[in-house]
C-alpha cells in the first residue's frame, strides 16, 4: 500500500507540472511576463518566469492528496500553509518585483508557520560541541533561520538552466530514500511530490526551445523550503530515541543533512564575505557566485549542472562516511579544506588568465 502511494505521489505531481507549464508559457508570453536576457543573465532571448506556478501545482496537490491518512502526516498542514505563502510572495516578486525587505518579512513568516503549525524544527545538535537537546525558543529561532537560509541560498544559485532544480531534486532524493527505507512514509510523500513536480519542470526548463521556462522567484523559494523541510525532518528523526530500535541514527546529524545542500549553502555565505571584504552591499547582486565563475571559464549550462552536482552529491556521502569516524571539529576541518579548494579553482584559473592578458598587452 506504502509503494502505491509513493509511486502515485510522484505520477501525480509530475503529470500536473508537465501538463500546466505549456498553458502557463502561453499566457506568460501572451502578458509579456518574461525575463530578458544579457547583463548578469546567463540566457539569450526572451523567457517567461513562471514555472514555480507549476511546482507549486504540483507539489500541494499531490502532498495533500497522498498524505491523507498516512501516519505522521500531521506536519504537512503547515508545510502546504508555508508553502501557499511563499507562492503569494514569490508571484508577486515575479511580476511586479517586490523590496527585498518585504520579501524576507514574508519568508520569515512562511518558516515560522512551517516551525510552530508543522512542527517541523531542530530539537537536537546531536551532540555537536557537547549539545543534544534544545530549548524550544533556541530551536524554534534557529528552525527559521535555517530555513530562510535555505530558501535564499536556492534563490541565489538559480542563474543557469536546471542547477536549482538538480540540486534540489538530489538532496531531497537523498532524504526521500533514508526515510523511506526507514518507514517514514509520509515524509516519503512530500519528497517524491515534490520530485515529480521538479523534474516536470526541468522537461522544459532544459530541454525544451517552444516552451523553455524558468522557475522564478516563486520556485526557488518553494525549492529551498522543502529542501530545508526533509533536513530538518531528518534531524529530528535522528534524534528521536523512542524510535531507534528501527532507525539507524546517524553521527552529527544536523551537520550531514546541511552537506546534502552543500553547492547553494556554501556559496552563499562565500558570496557574503566576499562582498562584506569588498565592502558592497550584502544584498547587491554580483559575479561572485560559482555558476557565474564556471561560466566566465567557458563551461556551458548543462556543463555547469554536471559538475556542481556531481559533486554535491559526492560531497554528501563523503561527509557521511567521514562523520562516522572523526571527531567534530575535524570533520569541519577536513570539510573546509575539501570546500575551499574546490570553490577556488575557478576564480584562481580566472586570475591568472587575467594576469597572463595584462602581460601580453604590455
């Protein structure tokens, strides 16, 4: 029964994002609400933004549809209200563009709805610097912040065809199979919901030339809510002890499902201090992100896509691995060090190519 409903989840929401968009690319043409390329843009022609309105379609239909009577589902009530939220701000922000106060208000509140209505929060550090179980103010505040976190960090790595969404589609891939293989249907459901209406999407964000689209604002945010939705839902699985006789609990947990979003999190918070060092507005646009860097070298979309998920993904299961026999503070360590000379290659490539120009002009 358990398999039926995962199997007609996913059907579901991947039916209703494949058979919307279409509809949606026409009427988005038809009201010109569509994105120009050039400038910081790394497309050409004319494209519409609203394909976060079929994930969104496709995601809450399913989930509520299939979440009915499963046990545990209580949670995706405030999930589908955090999500009915971000959908309101994310439309607007897509066609009329909206402060980017205004915006963060608004995904503030989303996450709380999510946190306090869906339950959905950190209850323990596992054991990171000594720490187990939380207060619930402490929990709740770091619940939001993670969340909102999450939410812009997909927001920001959305610059290239299909990178959000592969990103996005592997980390909860990664959470959906973990709590399925432990018995955590409904949890299960919203990640092959939410699959399903991405990989809908993606037909036509990376393959398709009649009716490409892109996500917008509305997706990304609804992208980094889920994605921060299974992390938190595996965090507090893990630390649930009345149920470890069937869960396999895994060392540092919190920090693990941080690495499954490992490319959109780290380059966030890289971009920030770069532009803090450079003394530029935290919230200002810029070149600074990876995509921008590897595109800078030559690297085509799909190019792209490969390698900043194939090594999110392989990230990941090394940060598992490594977990299970290393202290904490030099996992971090090792990490770091692995992050750091990954995110530097490109922009040392760059530099020096710069470099060797300047020394042919003179």
């Amino acid at each position: 029964m358990e398999n039926l409903t995962i199997l007609g989840a996913f059907f579901t929401a991947l039916i209703i994002s494949l058979v919307s968009i279409p509809s949606i690319v026409a009427v988005a043409k038809q009201k010109e609400l569509c994105e120009k390329g050039g400038g910081r843009r790394l497309h050409e022609g004319v494209i519409p933004t609203l394909g976060g309105c079929a994930i969104f379609a496709g995601l809450t239909i399913s989930m509520l549809l299939f979440c009915k009577g499963v046990v545990g589902s209580e949670f995706v009530f405030g999930l589908a209200a955090a999500v009915i939220m971000l959908f309101f701000i994310g439309i607007k922000d897509d066609i009329l563009l909206i402060a980017p106060l205004t915006k963060l208000f608004g995904q503030i509140f989303a996450a709380t709805l999510l946190v306090v209505f869906g339950d959905v929060r950190i209850t323990s550090l596992g054991g990171i610097f000594g720490f187990y179980e939380l207060p619930y103010l402490l929990s709740l505040l770091l619940s939001v912040f993670l969340i909102i976190t999450c939410i812009n960090a997909y927001n920001l790595i959305d610059g290239v065809d299909g990178l959000a969404g592969l990103l996005s589609v592997t980390a909860v891939g990664v959470f959906s199979v973990w709590f399925y293989l432990e018995g955590v249907y409904s949890v299960a459901v919203v990640g092959v919901s939410f699959i399903g209406a991405v990989l809908g999407f993606l037909r036509y964000n990376m393959f398709s030339k009649k009716n490409k689209i892109f996500m917008g604002d509305t997706g990304s945010m609804i992208v980094g809510l889920i994605c921060a939705t299974m992390a938190l839902r595996f965090m507090q699985y893990n630390a649930m002890e009345e149920v470890s006789d069937y869960l396999n609990p895994i060392q540092y947990a919190p920090f693990v499902a941080l690495t499954f979003m490992i490319v959109p999190l780290y380059d966030v918070v890289r971009v920030m201090f770069i532009r803090y060092i450079l003394h530029r507005p935290i919230m200002q646009p810029d070149n600074h992100h990876i995509h921008y860097r590897l595109k800078s070298l030559g690297f085509t979309h799909k190019q792209i896509d490969f390698w900043l998920v194939t090594f999110n993904a392989l990230f990941a299961v090394f940060s598992w691995w490594i977990s299970q026999h290393l202290s904490f503070l030099r996992l971090v360590l090792v990490e770091f060090l692995v992050l750091m000379f990954f995110f530097h290659i490109p922009q040392a490539i760059i530099t020096k190519r710069k470099e060797k120009q300047r020394g042919e002009n003179k």
